[in-house]
C-alpha cells in the first residue's frame, strides 16, 4: 500500500562547505515517489561497476503528484519521505558530503556497469546520451540563442555540449553546487550542472549511452525562464535558430538549429508585435495607429516592416525575422529565438513581471520613473524611451470646423468615470468630445463624432482652444507620458492633463499645463486664460517634431536592433 501523504519538503541547498569525502565514487540514485520498486535494480548495477563498498545512496521525489510508495528499508535511502522535485532530491542526496566524483542515476534511466564507469572516469562533467522510448536520442543542452530556453542535441557524433539535460551524469566532487528547485527536469538539470561545468572550468563531454523508460513534459514558469535568460550574455554555438511554439503559460519558445542565411543587414526584417486583435474590432485600438506610425519611421530607415497583431504573434515564417519588436501593452508576447528581441513598454506597465523583461535582449520604457525603478529592481537596464507623434500628420493647421476655440477630448470611455472629462462638465466648460459611449455622459451639446480619421484628430487638436489628456494611474505613477501629448503639442494645440511623474522633466514647454484639482482645471479652462501666441505654438510644435517624432524613435530602436543583431551572428 502506498504510504499516507505527508508534506513534501524543498531541499534548497546546503548549509556551509560541502564535505569531500575519502572516496573514489559517489552514486545518487533519484527516483520519482512511485518508482521505488526500480531504485535497487540500480544499486546493483553501482555496486558491480564500483564494488559492493561503493558509496550508494537514494532519495525520493514527487514529481506531477506522483503517488507515494512505501520505502523498502534494505535500501539506502538519505531520508524516508519524497521531497519536492529532482533538484530538491539532488541536493538532499548530496548533504552529507560527496567522493571525488559523484554519478547521478534516475530509476527512469538503464544503463550498465560499463557506462557508469565511463561516466565516473570522465574527468569532467559529462552525461550519456540517452535513447527515448520514441527513437529521439538526448545527448545534452545546447546553448544556440543565448538567453532563450536550451535545445536538447540529438545527433551522435556531439562529443561536448553546453550541459547535461538527462538524469545520467557526473560532476567532479570538487565542482559540486546546490541544484535549482524548478519544476522543469531539464533546466534544473541544465542549469545545475553548467553552474558545476563553470566551477571546474571543463567542457560537459557526452560519454557512454543509456536509455530511458519516460521523460517528464516540460513545464515553463517564471523561475525556469529566470534560469536561463541569466545566459543572455554568453556567445552562443554556432549556427542559427528556428523558434518552435511558445511554451505556457510563461511564453518561452523552445529553439532547434536551421541553416537560415545571414541575410542582408541594411534592411533588417522587422516585427512590431502589438496586442489589438485583428479585424475591424481591433482597427481603432490606439497601439495600431502607434505601431503603424513607427513602421513608416522604420521604412523611411530602409528597413522592412510587418505588423503583428495578437492572432500573429507566433507565425510559422518568423524565423526569418532579423528583429522583433513588442510593444507592450495588454499582452505579453513570447519573444522569438530566431531574431533581436526589443521590448518597449508604453502601457500597463503594472502587468509587465520583472522575468518579462529579463528575457529580452533590450528594453525600453516611455516612462522614465518606471524605467528607473524597474532597473533597479529586476537588474536588467531599462532605458527611457518616450511615446511619440507623426509630424506628418500632426502639424500645425489653421483653426476650423466646430471644434474652433472650445475644449476638445477625443478618446473612448474606458467603460469607467475619467476624471478629467467629468470635470471639465461640472464646470460648465464648452466642450466637444470625440470617441465612442459618451451618449448619456456629456451633455448633448458635447457630443461630437464617434470616430475621427486620424487626420482629423489632428484638425481638431490644432482647433481647439484647449485638449484635455489623462492617464491611467500605474502610467501616471510610472511617468508614461500619454502620446496624445506628443500629438497635441507636434499638432500647435495646447494640451490640458492630469498629473504624471517626471513630465516636467521631459516636456518643459508653454503650451502643456498640469491640472492637480478642479481649481486648477477651472482657471485652464477659463475662456479669457491667456495661452501662447501662434508663433509660439508653432516654435513648440518644431521642437516636439524634432525630438518626439516616431523618425527620432526608429533611430534609437536601429540602434539597438543593430548592435543585438552584431552580438548574435557573432559565432556565425
């Protein structure tokens, strides 16, 4: 019968030095909590390749809620209850100290005294390459995109990898390390015995063979993606990369080699990855006009754009992508192992998870207070990088229509209360709004169109007497500057919003005002407030064009396209 659930124990390390014991050998043999009945098979086959004295041991895990058998007391067990997973089974195993070289053995593995022994004689960290039940040969990991999950080597002839992703191995006493608590088998693994493989300063060597019954899924979680994006920085193996499916609910892509040319890098392909869905439901979303906007920049830089939208955001082509860029919003996007990854966030930045941001190959925020806190705390730079405007279509016009000389918000609702737009009304302010679901929210004398072309959003911020902008609270926090900002300002209008972090710092002109209360919003909008002249707006709207344009942005993302792009081909 099995014996009765007892709560599962994480062995995360060890206390102090680990004691090297007077010993040629020691062998730890994992076995998952309900494949007991396979842990003396083992013992045997260690106790013939290194004598029936050999330093045996065995330790118990729950892997998948796998049930628990009871513990046969012939066997020498470390302890008499499972423990949570193979890296907590490694380390409890190896506690009480280890010989000059230890072998690790898990009962989902066969192999003979032949194979141990070659294992133990290695002199380095080494692993069998191992048979799977479905004719698929594992012969390590394989580092081939630095910073993205590790590929698994298949082929015969590799004589060194990365590091071992199987449970057949060995590590030198002397290199031994406290192994990672992931629930994923294969990056525990690989993660454990790099960190040995760096300690020892040898190459992992794939020595003997063995086969195995069962090999567990993988399973992909913030920690497994921290293990390996920590290799961001290492040179890769050469070769190029095919990116396979994102993995949940993590986002991690596996990769596998390919032969993809170098291509041309003057006109870099590009992927703007943005989270409106496809369709006309998605066709008014702010992020496509955002996404649209910089793909022009882009173009006008000699590179070739394409839009993804949230159906496209893995594609079966899109290993032929040199960049992909994400702009960040809603969605978290699975970067894509086969080209620069780029992330750019300029909204929600509360939903973006620091393990998102170590997973790319460089970062951007449009708000620099975030910007500054989000380094601070996730370790990884993340430089400022502002919304912007198209000053193509956003350029000082001549007032007209029946927007002239009133206060003007275009946006949606939200579907809740902004605060500023209801104030403007208890005010009695002459406003006109633009967007959809304000019938029944303004007066009817407000009301103005439920859509606008963007050229005559444009119209209407020139028109106007003021625009009226906010935020949400995690960008205001953040000092994500709204680019209806940018528009109002490239656009000659003058822009009213509420407070955000820092927006003296970068917008220090005459034509934006920051309302803190309702006092504040009623003297902004008293029709006889003097605002600046039409010389002056048009001197804010050239200095806006000139360093907040979407062409001074794409500069800035070449840049780091171009210099990602340099570091990965560098094996090539």
């Amino acid at each position: 019968m099995p014996a009765p659930a007892a709560a599962v124990v994480r062995v995360s390390g060890f206390d102090g030095p680990l004691p090297h014991l007077d010993r040629d050998v020691t062998v730890l043999i994992t076995t998952r909590s309900d494949r007991h009945d396979e842990v003396d098979r083992l013992v045997t086959v260690a106790r013939q390749a290194f004598g029936p004295a050999a330093d045996v041991r065995a330790v118990s895990y729950v892997a998948d809620a796998s049930p628990r058998d009871p513990f046969d007391r012939g066997l020498p067990w470390v302890r008499p209850e499972p423990v949570d997973g193979i890296g907590s089974a490694i380390n409890a195993g190896v506690a009480a100290g280890v010989g000059r070289t230890l072998v690790l053995l898990d009962t989902s593995v066969t192999i003979d005294a032949e194979g141990l022994l070659a294992l133990a004689t290695a002199d380095s960290v080494a692993q069998a390459r191992v048979l799977l039940p479905d004719g698929s040969v594992r012969s390590g990991a394989r580092l081939l995109r630095p910073g993205a999950l590790p590929w698994s080597g298949s082929s015969a002839d590799v004589d060194t990898v990365f590091a071992v992703d199987q449970p057949v191995l060995a590590v030198p006493g002397s290199s031994v390390v406290p192994a990672p608590c992931l629930p994923d088998e294969r990056m525990t693994l690989t993660a454990w015995t790099r960190a040995a493989a760096d300690v020892h300063g040898g190459p992992v060597r794939v020595v003997a063979a063995a086969s195995r019954s069962v090999e567990p899924g993988r399973t992909v979680d913030a920690a497994t993606v921290d293990a390996f994006s920590v290799w961001r920085d290492r040179a890769p193996e050469a070769g190029r990369v095919v990116a396979g499916p994102p993995l949940p609910p993590w986002g991690a892509r596996p990769v596998s080699p390919t032969t993809r040319s170098a291509g041309d890098t003057e006109a870099l392909v590009w992927s703007l990855k943005i989270a409106a869905p496809a369709g006309p439901g998605g066709d008014g979303w702010g992020d496509v006009h955002f996404a649209a906007e910089l793909a022009g920049a882009l173009e006008r830089l000699g590179q070739r754009v394409r839009i993804d939208r949230r159906d496209a955001h893995v594609r079966d082509d899109d290993a032929a992508d040199d960049v992909t860029l994400v702009i960040r919003g809603l969605d978290r996007v699975p970067p894509n192992p086969a080209s620069v990854n780029l992330l750019w966030v300029i909204s929600h930045p509360d939903d973006v998870a620091d393990t998102e941001l170590r997973s790319f190959d460089r970062v951007f925020a449009a708000g620099p207070a975030w910007a500054a806190a989000a380094s601070a705390r996730s370790g990884v730079p993340v430089a400022p990088l502002l919304q912007a405007t198209d000053p193509a279509v956003f350029r000082p016009v001549p007032a007209q229509g029946p927007d002239a000389g009133r206060v003007v918000f275009v946006g949606s609702t939200r579907g809740v209360v902004r605060p500023l737009v209801a104030d403007a009304v208890a005010l009695g302010a002459d406003l006109r709004v633009h967007g959809p679901g304000w019938d029944g929210l303004v007066p009817a004398g407000s009301l103005g169109e439920p859509s606008l072309a963007r050229s005559e959003v444009a119209t209407a911020y020139a028109s106007a007497r003021v625009v009226l902008n906010d935020h949400w609270d995690d960008m205001a926090a953040g000092g994500f500057v709204s680019n209806r900002v940018f528009d109002v300002l490239a656009a000659g209008g003058v822009v009213v919003t509420d407070p955000v972090e820092g927006i003296a710092d970068v917008l220090d002109v005459p034509t934006l005002a920051v309302a803190r209360g309702r006092g504040d919003l009623a003297a902004l909008l008293a029709p006889d407030r003097a605002w600046p002249s039409a010389a002056e707006r048009a001197r804010v709207a050239a200095r806006v064009a000139a360093d907040h344009s979407f062409d001074a942005r794409a500069r800035v993302l070449l840049d780091a396209a171009s210099a990602g792009l340099r570091k990965l081909r560098g094996a090539d």
